[in-house]
C-alpha cells in the first residue's frame, strides 16, 4: 500500500501540518522532532507529491496548459515552446486536453486553480463568456493561444491567419489561377475556419473573382476529413485548377485522394495549405503551405505568462508572429504543365 503524508505523521506521532513543516524545512520545527520525521521518512523511503508539497508552500511554479487535443503536430510544437520557456525560469508545465468541450473547460480551469497554478495558457477556438468570466474574476495570470482574441482584455498570442490566408490565395491568382476551391475547416473554428476563409474571400474579391459557395467545402481537421471534402469537391462537378486548404492534413488527404483517381498535382490541380507541418515534405508531390512557427507562439506565450506571474508590465497585450508563403513542388501556373 502506498505511503502517506499521514501514515508518516502517525509514525512519528505529530501532526500532518509537522510532517509538511519538516519536509519543506521550516525553520519552525525543534531538532528533536525534525530527527523523529527524518528517521521515518528515511525509513519508508517516503517520498512527497510534489503538487502536495508545492500547495504547503502556497507557491506551486506551475504552468497551466489548456489544449482542445494534442494529435497535432502544431499543438505539439507549441507544448515544446512553452516548455523550453518555462523550464529556464523553473516552471514546470502540466497539460489538460478538453476535447473543446465547454464544461470540459471549465473543469480543467476549475482544476488549474485548485493546484494554484502559477499561470495558465489556454487553446480554444472561442473564448467563451462562463470561461471568460472565470478568468477575469479568478485574478490569476492567464494567456490565451492559437487565434486573434484582440477583442478581449486577456492578452493572446496568435497568427494573422486573415492576412495568411490573403496572400495564400493572391499568390494562386498570381499563377493564372482563377476557378480555386477552399477545403474550409470547421466552422466553429474562429481561426481555420472562419478567419481563414475570410482571407481567401477577401483576395478573390481584391482579384474580382467570384467567391462561388460551391467552391467551399468545410472538413474536419484530419487527413480522412481531407479525403471526404475533396471527394465532395471531385463528384459535384468539373475540378478546380487550384485548391487552398485551412490545414495541411486536409490538402495531404485531398491530394491523396485525387491522385488515387489518376489526377495529376500539380498539372491539374495546384495545392496550397496552411502550417507547414512535417508531413508537407515527405509527401510527394512536396505542400506548397504558409509557414509559420508554432514552436514560437508557444515561447511567445510561456515568456509573456511568466512576466505577468512576476508582476511585469507587459509591452503589449496581443501579439501576432511572422509567417510566410513555402513554396514547393504543389503548385504550377495555371495551364503549364
């Protein structure tokens, strides 16, 4: 059976709050006594919770991390940002996954707290107002990841996934692409769903190209979800000569689909995505993507949270990092093959 803090206590016949006094070497506790703990402790090789151990000393140096999932590669890239940052101030980092479920969220808020988590870092699509109103009145540091929250008061790090998607799409027109089809993510999604639409909205209305809504279809996030929308995409009609996709698991998965149906990319269709994940180079032919580093949306995150932790004045609330077009072998111009 597992020992605990009170098993040691009933040993040494003292009270828990000694024994927690004796482990975090409170100056407090008489050597005669602080002996008689040791002596147990040494002898049951008892060794401490350290969350157990941090909550004694009110001061945990925890970082909260709240994620949707983690079958990601930029989520994981993200982690390992916030933690290279948090390990070289001495923070360790504990990770909840929501599945973005709301009341999800808000146990795992609940749970930060109850830990006394330092500070917290928080992905959702959405802030939504009962996580919202936890935040502004639990009063601890808190940053939020991963899309534009410049309409709230909690400072955010992000991408500028409109101005991306923008230059994604005006980059396609530029190669005499005008018939381009978006593989949309979901539409919950405020950032690959929604913002990144708008982008490519916005640069076929800056090229005067209609934006047909037969030409977007919404996936899911996965490469099966890529599969399903563009075989959505291949049976209602001729096919585009472009297609600009919301992640790059949705254009390997399209792609994928196309070529075991004997279409050639880029000869006939020309892809863009969007992330720059792994895969986008060992695929063939090679994601044309926009690439940004979610590595430093995580330190970005992590280095701003710990100011705030510190009592730091901030030199700004929101902050969004650099991105940029990776073209490879996805794309061609239109009509050369």
């Amino acid at each position: 059976m597992k020992m605990t803090i009170k098993d040691v206590a009933r040993m040494a016949n003292v009270s828990i709050s000694t024994v927690s006094r004796v482990i975090n070497n409170s100056q407090t506790v008489n050597s005669e006594i602080r002996k008689r703990v040791q002596d147990v402790l040494e002898a049951t090789q008892f060794r401490p919770n350290a969350i157990a151990r941090t909550l004694v000393k009110n001061n945990t140096s925890l970082i909260g991390v709240l994620l949707p999932a983690i079958k990601n590669n930029v989520f994981d890239d993200m982690v390992e940002g916030i933690n290279q940052v948090a390990h070289l101030y001495g923070f360790d980092v504990i990770i909840a996954l929501s599945g973005g479920d709301e009341d999800s969220e808000i146990h795992y808020y609940n749970m930060f707290r109850e830990m006394q988590a330092s500070g917290i870092i928080i992905s959702v699509s959405e802030i939504r107002d009962t996580l919202f109103a936890l935040i502004e009145a639990a009063g601890i540091p808190c940053i939020l990841i991963g899309r534009d929250f410049r309409d709230q008061s909690i400072p955010s790090v992000h991408v500028d996934n409109i101005t991306a998607a923008f230059e994604a799409v005006t980059y396609l027109i530029q190669q005499g692409h005008q018939d381009i089809a978006m593989l949309q993510g979901p539409a919950g999604d405020i950032s690959v769903g929604n913002q990144r639409f708008l982008g490519y909205e916005q640069a076929l209305k800056a090229a005067h190209l209609p934006v047909s809504p037969e030409r977007v279809l919404e996936s899911g996030y996965s490469v099966e979800d890529g599969i399903t929308s563009m075989r959505k995409l291949y049976h209602s009609g001729p096919l585009p000569s472009a297609v600009f996709c919301a992640t790059d698991r949705i254009a390997i998965g399209a792609m994928n689909f196309l070529a075991e149906n004997g279409v050639k990319i880029p000869e006939q269709v020309s892809f863009l995505g969007f992330d720059d994940i792994d895969m986008a180079t060992i695929i063939r032919p090679k994601l044309s993507t926009v690439r940004y580093s979610a590595s430093e949306l995580g330190m970005v995150a992590a280095r701003n949270l710990i100011k705030l932790i510190r009592g730091e004045e901030l030199a700004a609330v929101h902050w969004s990092i650099s991105h940029q077009l990776e073209i490879r072998d996805s794309i061609t111009k239109h009509g050369v093959s």
